[in-house]
C-alpha cells in the first residue's frame, strides 16, 4: 500500500509540470514595427561578409516613445529574420536630472 501512494504521489506531482516551452519576447511569427530593419520589407543591401547565422541587435524608440530591442538572424539567402523584440518599460517618475 506504501508503494501505491507513493507512486500515485509522484504520478500527481508530475501530472502538474507543463511539458510545453513558453516563450516571452520571442516567436517564429513576430512582424516588424515601424522602425524595425525588415519594416517594409529586406534590406536593398546584403550582409555578405557576415557569417550566416549571426546575431545582428537592433534598437529605436517606437511611436509611443518605449526603446525597442530586436534581434534578428542572417539566413543563408542573407536575408534577415526577426527571432525576437523587447521593450524598454518608460519611467514616468524617473529622475529627470
């Protein structure tokens, strides 16, 4: 019997974990902002000395005034992909030295 409520007890706490991977700031369908490298579509001019796979950071300040991180990744047509986008939360008590 201490067996079976054993087992029945880790088969419950098991039961609980979640075996899906969530994601915050990051999708394989993020669409650019304004602002954002691809906005509009690629780049006229390509990465050619940049190995592909390499990260490229990109930040500006979207039309509500909040700073916006974007990575994207070099595709092997050097083309660019947005993998991910944050934002910077705007402090509206900061210290306005």
């Amino acid at each position: 019997m201490k067996h079976a409520l054993a087992a029945l007890t880790v088969a419950l706490l098991l039961s609980g974990c979640t075996t899906g991977v969530q994601t915050y700031g990051y999708s394989p369908n993020l669409e650019p902002i304004p602002g954002s490298i691809t906005y509009g579509g690629q780049p006229r001019t390509k990465l050619t000395k940049a190995p592909v796979g390499s990260i490229v950071p990109h930040q500006f300040f979207d039309q509500f005034g909040r700073q916006v991180f974007e990575t994207y990744v070099i595709e092997p047509d050097r083309s660019l992909r947005l993998t991910s986008r944050r934002w910077r939360n705007i402090d509206v008590f900061g210290d306005f030295d």
